[in-house]
C-alpha cells in the first residue's frame, strides 16, 4: 500500500498543490504546529468530524474480517480501523493493493511501504471508523503474535541504527543499461531520496526517459507483488495466464479440468524460448472480476491471448512494452506518455541519421532484447522455486520469508542481481536502500532462527537451476492430474 505518491484521477485525497508538509517538519519528522496539511475541504471537514478516540466505535476481528469485499473494504492499522472502499480507486497505489489487504490487519505492511508513516496517517484520519474491540489481540488469531511484535522490534532496531539512511552516491553509479532497470526499482520503492517527490521525478527520469516505460504503470503491478507475494492470483508476478503452471496448486488444478494449451510438461524446457514471465496483458485489464481479469482462471476464459506467444527474450522489448503503453493511453498516465516520449526521440535523433528508422527501432530491440533475459532470470530465481499458496493471512515476516530467497552475496552477484539477490530483506524492508541489505540479514537470519522458519541461501548459478527444477516438478504434478483423471 502506497500513499506516498500523488494519487490518481481527479478526486485524489492529497494533491501535490494542496500539500507541501517537507518545510514544515520540526528536526524529529512529526508535523509542527503550523505545519497543517492542506487538504480539500470535503476531507478537512470529514477531519473535523472525527470523535476523540475514547467515543469511537470498537469491533472485533470477526466484524472486521467481513468486510472484505471488492465493494466493502475495512483493513486495521496500529489497531485502528479505516473503512477504505470509497477512496480505493483513488489510491496510488492501486485498488487492487487495498482489495488484497481488506478484512485483514495491515500494519506492517502499511508500514514497509511507506518510508513516513507519520506524513500518511494525516490522510488516514478521514476513513478512520473505529477501533479493535480492547478485548481484541493486536492481530488476527491466527498469528503468531510473539513474532509479530519481534519483527516490528527488530523494525525498531534498524531505524535506530540509521539502516533506511540512502548513499546517494551509490545509487548514481548505476546509471547503466540494464543496471536503469534495478535504479528505477529502487526508487518506485521510494528507497533513494527522503522526499518520495524526488523518488518519483527521478523514477519517471530512469523508467521513462533511459527505459521507456511507464512508471505508474510499473509501480501499481509492483505493490501488489510486495503486498501479497506468491499468493495465487493475487500476485501478478505468479498469474501466468496459460503459458505456464507454477507451484503446487494450479498445476493440479488445470490438469484436472483437462486444461492444455501448451505442452506443459516441456514447460522446464521452452523456460528461454517460450513467454518467460506473467501475462501483463490478462492480468492488468480491468473487468466485474478482478481475479478473473488477472489471469481469467483460465477454467472460465477458455482462450490465449496472441501475445502469449511472445518469448522470454521479447519480455521487455515486446511484450511488458506494449502492456505498458496501453495502461498509459488507457489510464491517461499523460505524464508518463511524455516521459516516454523522450526516450524515442532521443534514440531517433542520437541514432535515426546512422541507423535510419527501421534501423533505430531494431537497435532498440537488440538492447531490451539482452537486458530481457537478464532480468527475467534475476526476478525469477527468487520466487518461482519458492513456496506458493491461496490467501493464508499469515503475518507480514512468515510470508515474506517462506516466498523469497536469497542469492550469495559476493561483488558479481550484488552487481548482477542489483541486489536482489538479498530478496528476503528487500522483502521484508522495500523502502530500505540495498547497499544495507547485507549489513541487515543476519539480524533477519536469527529471528528467523528464533522461530523456526527457514533462511534460504544458495549459489547463483543453484538458483538459475532451480527455477528449471521448479518447472519440471509443477510440469510431473499437471502430467499425473491430467493423465491419471479421466475426462468430464
């Protein structure tokens, strides 16, 4: 959940006109006193409205997991409860980020998204509707509040030690080709300037301008992967669309429902040649069904999409460019369609009198078409052999954990993976900057310790393997469904 960034549309809940809060902060971070957020007066008024905290109204988790629907949202934040559902579409984050989070409690995911939680919570004011019942545990009964309020301890411990602190000149050394890719996701996560206005001008800079893709567009696919990482379909870095079955579930699912659109048990196989990534075309469309847009289950879709025959080295150059440029027209992302504007132009000018136009547009494919590659493997290798289930509402650190990985850290591996080769506490920390991640991860390494749970760490090229093995295992579970039951 991102409120950091101005909201989209015209009903937006804080426009960057109305707000300039950063000069008016005393040396601690918190709002002075004459430091008021300047809201619209529909939302001030609202603020005004707001009862002292002893009148307002309590409910139980049983109340407020109820309210979980596309067109009932309730989430809980440091024991708060905000009704969300009217302001949804207006969240630059995305909806979809609130409608994955709704009926749930959402502190820390509210707070790893968010670099100045103290900035947010004036926005939050107006949706609060009451608070948990005093009888009511901090979290859902179903978690383990022990490790809870361990993590959100350590949270504390890396503040102090000045862990969400950027190197601005580290960051700047990699303004290089596919190393842009890597830099825009640094500061999508707000991760790189204190003021996140600096974070987005300088994504739009990276992602628009050296990339040509849209930065909206990227951010509101890339927090719903962070929300909810390797829940099906949730997660639209997992949803596939019927070029590949990942995981344990969905293999058995489509095989038996008899569903074959590929050959699937070569799917380890065609890993390079074949759609080497989600489907951003099926899962980033709008319909009644958020689900059903985000991959069509497929079981009801009954049809492919002609994209979906795009391969693993046309990712980028080919098939994420032509999603991007659609939600951008679809949208009105204006201000993307300038940013990437320029990156064309630029290429014409610097190359269009050597190369000509046909030239230029090949020369521009051959570079995304290497990048494409590199990048697929780097995002994939910490996910796609890891564990992937339906909704479980565990606790922010389990999920994290139990659905990344982590690469061995060395000088190449930093490099090449941007860092991401340190999943888990990206995971588990997105606003921090990576070059703290190592300095970080045996703290993370020992709470994981502490409660059971497994720290997986192994060697790049092991990793790069594991993302075949992965195929070939939900490839043998779709064969024995498909094969073993007869058909309906």
């Amino acid at each position: 959940m991102t409120f950091e960034e101005k909201p989209e549309g015209n009903g937006s809940l804080v426009d960057e006109n109305q707000l300039d809060l950063s000069a008016k902060h005393q040396a601690n971070g918190k709002p002075a006193a004459s430091g008021r957020a300047k809201l619209p007066a529909r939302q001030e008024a609202n603020a005004k409205c707001g009862l002292p905290s002893k009148s307002l109204s309590t409910y139980t988790w049983q109340e407020i997991q109820r309210h979980n629907q596309k067109t009932d949202k309730w989430l809980v934040i440091n024991r708060k409860v905000y009704d969300v559902t009217g302001w949804a579409d207006r969240h630059p984050g995305g909806r979809r980020v609130l409608n994955h989070c709704a009926g749930e409690d959402a502190t820390d995911v509210f707070r790893a998204m968010h670099p100045d939680p103290d900035i947010v919570r004036l926005y939050l004011k107006p949706l609060l509707i009451g608070e948990l019942a005093p009888e009511e545990p901090n979290q859902e009964r179903n978690k383990n509040s022990q490790l809870v309020e361990d993590f959100q301890e350590l949270r504390r411990t890396l503040e102090t030690m000045n862990m969400f602190n950027a190197n601005l000149g580290f960051f700047f050394l990699h303004l290089a080709q596919a190393q842009d890719s890597f830099l825009q996701h640094d500061m999508g996560h707000l991760s790189v300037f204190k003021k996140s206005k600096w974070n987005r001008l300088m994504q739009n800079f990276v992602i628009g301008h050296l990339k040509g893709f849209s930065a909206k567009w990227w951010n509101n696919q890339h927090s719903q992967h962070h929300v909810k990482t390797n829940i099906y379909p949730k997660d639209p870095d997992v949803v596939f669309g019927p070029f590949f079955v990942v995981g344990d579930l969905q293999p058995v699912k489509y095989g038996k429902n008899k569903i074959k659109y590929i050959d699937y048990e070569k799917q380890h196989l065609y890993f390079c040649t074949e759609a080497a990534g989600q489907s951003p075309i099926l899962k980033d469309c709008t319909s009644k069904d958020d689900y059903q847009v985000l991959e069509k289950d497929t079981l009801d879709q009954g049809q492919s999409s002609p994209e979906g025959q795009i391969g693993a080295a046309l990712l980028m150059p080919v098939y994420l460019n032509l999603d991007s440029i659609r939600a951008m027209y679809r949208r009105g992302y204006w201000e993307d369609i300038a940013w990437v504007s320029t990156f064309y132009i630029r290429y014409f000018i610097t190359f269009g009198p050597f190369y000509g136009i046909f030239g230029t547009l090949v020369l521009i494919y051959l570079v995304k078409l290497l990048e494409s590659l590199w990048v697929a493997y780097v995002t994939q290798m910490s996910h796609i052999p890891m564990k992937m289930s339906t909704e479980e509402n565990q606790d922010w650190f389990s999920s994290q954990v139990l659905a990344t990985c982590n690469v061995e850290q060395s000088f190449f591996n930093d490099w090449f993976t941007g860092h991401l080769n340190f999943q888990i506490e990206h995971h588990l920390f997105p606003t921090m900057p990576r070059h703290n991640y190592h300095k970080v991860a045996p703290l993370v390494k020992s709470l994981c310790a502490k409660h059971g749970l497994p720290y997986v760490n192994k060697p790049i090229l092991k990793a790069f393997g594991d993302i075949i093995r992965a195929l070939k295992k939900s490839a043998a579970l779709w064969m024995d469904a498909y094969y073993s039951h007869p058909e309906t």
